[in-house]
C-alpha cells in the first residue's frame, strides 16, 4: 500500500482517477510493480484523498495488467494499515472505515483488540448476474459455458470440474494458460457494460469455481489475473459476483453465511446481507469477512542512471503474454 510520495492523480471522480492511470500515464503502476520492485502476484493499493465527502480514504488497486476499481481483499488491507498505523483512529471493539473507491463507496467494519485488526467485514458494491450459462467457444474450438456476474469487476465464472481441473496450488500454471483462452474468447464473444458504471465495460477475470457444498456451506475459488497469476486470496469482488450467481440460481438465501476458500486455503466468510437493485434489475449486497497483516514497511525510488527506470517483466515468471506489457 503506497501511503506517501504520490502528489496526485488527475481526475473529478475516482473513476476518472483510474482512467487517468490506465489511459494517460501508467509510470507509476509500472514503477512500483515491475521488476525489481514488484512482482507478478502483486497488488498495490494507492491511498489518496478521497473525492466524496462521506469517505474518509480513497484507493484504487494497481495491479500488473493495469488499475482496477474495486477489491475486497485490497479494502481489507486499506483499512488494516489505516488503523494500525494510526493513519485513522482506532475505536475497540468495533471501527467503521467508509472508503472511496472507482466502483463507489464501500464501507470496512474492522474488529479491533489490543490495537490490531482482527477480522475486516467489507460491505461489497451491489452485485448481480449478467448471464447465465452463456456459451464460449475457445481458440481451439472448445464449446463451454460460463457464468457472468458483476462484484466490483465483471467475471467470468467456470465450473472447473466440467473442464477437468482442481483448484490446487500445484495446477496453478494450467489453470493460469487455460484462463487466459477462456478470458479473450470472453472478451471477444460477451458483451458487459455496468449501467451506472460505464467504464466498467469489459470482463476482467476468470474464476474457477468448484462445486457449491450447500449442506456445509463451503466453496473454492481460483481467480486469474493477467498476465499470469492466481489470486493468493478467496478473492472478495470475484466471491461477490459468485454469490450474486448462487443467489440467482436459488442455492443461498439472504442472511446466509457460506465459506470461500482460495487456491491456498485462505478464506473469507461470504454473507448474502441483503437485495437491491441496480437500475431495476436485481442485485445483491454481499458482505464478505477476513483478515490482512502487515508484514513489512519500505521506502522506494529509482536512480536517475537507472536503465530500468520503470521496470520490466519476463516470461519465465510473468507468463507467455508478459511481452504485452512491455
């Protein structure tokens, strides 16, 4: 999490901010996760101001393949490292954060003991499905389907048993190859454009989805991020769009609590907290719980002789399409 060093980022509206760092200058994304500063499986949240007055923070999350407007896990982080280090004060038991993001307003309840944050609850943007089994063709002539639902990005959701593939750390490459197929034949083949939101136009992840156990209440996920990578967390914008789907297809009720379990067996607590909607058509509001640590702090910078200034990347650890970074 940057928390110093940036003057600011142009832009009316967090939104704007983010398109400004996708689309007219990304040296700082590049800088600060490129190697040798960054790495692959990165995230880095950049704090700033917020714009609306009912925040107290504003962030937005950098990853390697460009700025994305919303994530749990990332919210969970922005809020343990405010309180922590004092940057909000902290309240025990409870400490509310209300943060200021480019999908809007998202709302951290962290539960404080002893000066830490031992467990973040953050309230989702409103989510909902935009297709339901909707056929794919891959590269090779592969038929599918897949599921597509907003939680702070839009998803495409895959059954990995259908395909043959377990959610488990030693299948991380392949589930990796095979997502990048099911993602461009998406891209190509799925049309999405949020209808409050119309930045958010695009699907932005694969996730592999195990089967929903309804009796215990469990489920895996395995989201891919470009250029080559698996999300080390549960992944809280991809379990919200999960949960918008099981809602739909009537497997969790509201008020219902189901555990979302990553590639490495982290976890959070998914909650249906309640319906909305969103521009007439129906929503939930998903709530999902769990924990960050803060495990080091450093100061960065580049030499002015540095031939690297902003990085670079290399296939062997970024993937087969790391050169579409360069």
């Amino acid at each position: 999490m940057i928390t110093a060093g940036v003057v600011g980022v142009p832009g009316a509206t967090m939104v704007d901010k983010m398109v400004h760092l996708n689309t007219v200058d990304d040296s700082l994304r590049r800088f600060v996760l490129f190697e040798p500063r960054g790495a692959a499986q990165m995230s880095i949240n950049l704090l700033l101001p917020p714009v609306r007055p009912e925040a107290q923070a504003g962030f937005i999350v950098m990853q390697p393949d460009g700025c994305h407007a919303m994530s749990g896990s990332n919210a969970m982080c922005v809020a343990t490292v405010l309180l922590e280090l004092g940057m909000l004060p902290m309240t025990e038991p409870v400490t509310e954060v209300v943060l200021d993001t480019p999908a809007g307003l998202v709302t951290a309840r962290a539960t404080c003991r002893d000066g830490k944050v031992v467990e973040t609850a953050i309230d989702m943007p409103p989510s909902f499905v935009e297709h339901l089994d909707h056929a794919l063709t891959l590269d090779d002539g592969t038929r599918l389907t897949v599921d597509v639902a907003y939680g702070g990005a839009y998803y495409a959701l895959v059954d990995a048993a259908a395909l043959g593939v377990e959610i488990r750390p030693s299948e991380a490459r392949r589930l990796v190859e095979l997502a990048h197929r099911i993602k461009r034949a998406a891209v190509e083949q799925i049309a999405v454009r949020h209808p409050e939101i119309p930045a958010m136009d695009r699907v932005e992840y694969v996730m592999y989805a195990s089967r929903y156990d309804r009796e215990r209440r469990e489920m895996r996920g395995g989201t891919v991020i470009h250029p080559g990578r698996m999300d080390r967390s549960p992944c809280g914008t991809g379990t919200s769009a999960r949960l918008a789907v099981l809602h739909a297809r009537g497997a969790i009720a509201v008020g219902e609590t189901a555990t979302q379990y990553s590639i490495i067996g982290s976890r959070f607590a998914a909650t249906v907290a309640a319906t909305t909607t969103v521009a007439g058509r129906p929503a939930i509001l998903p709530r999902i719980a769990g924990r960050a640590w803060i495990y080091g702090m450093q100061q960065i910078g580049v030499d002015p002789t540095d031939p690297y200034p902003l990085g670079y990347t290399m296939s062997d650890t970024w993937g087969p399409d790391a050169a579409g970074l360069d």
